[in-house]
C-alpha cells in the first residue's frame, strides 16, 4: 500500500505547480502554503479511495473463499439466502 508521503511526491511529481481560475478570468498560481494544502487534501483523497478499493478487493476474495469453502457457487448462496 502507498504511504502518505509517498502519495504526496506522486502528486507533486504530477502537479509541479498548481493554480486557479477559468479562461475568462485567468489563472492564478496558488502559493507555496496553499499548495501544499492542496495536495494533502488530494493525498488523503486518494488514499481513502485506494483503501476503499482494497477493502472491496478483500470482501470479494473473502466471500469467494467462503463460497469454495461451502461447496457452493454465488447463484447457490443467493438462492438459500432468498
């Protein structure tokens, strides 16, 4: 699993600068403070939704161990379950 900093240097390595804005009203370069808000906020994101991934992951080869276990396909579970 990716660690926070290194989650952190992905970003920066992606994103060397960062700024705001739209075509009309021009961009703005966000400063070095708001910056580096920015890509905490972007790491914590990422992870969470790598964590989410993982933990999705696990419950499906979790329930594949049990369903092999039992002897029994998904179909066949739903069906006793129903």
């Amino acid at each position: 699993m990716t660690t926070k900093a290194e989650m952190i240097a992905i970003i920066k390595a992606e994103n060397p600068t960062l700024q705001i804005g739209d075509d009309e009203q021009g961009y703005t370069q966000l400063n070095a403070a708001e910056y580096e808000a920015r890509v905490l906020e972007w790491a914590d994101s990422r992870l969470a939704d790598l964590e989410q991934t993982a933990a999705i992951q696990r419950a499906e080869t979790d329930k594949a161990a049990l369903l092999a276990k039992l002897g029994i396909t998904a179909d066949e579970a739903k069906l006793l379950l129903s």
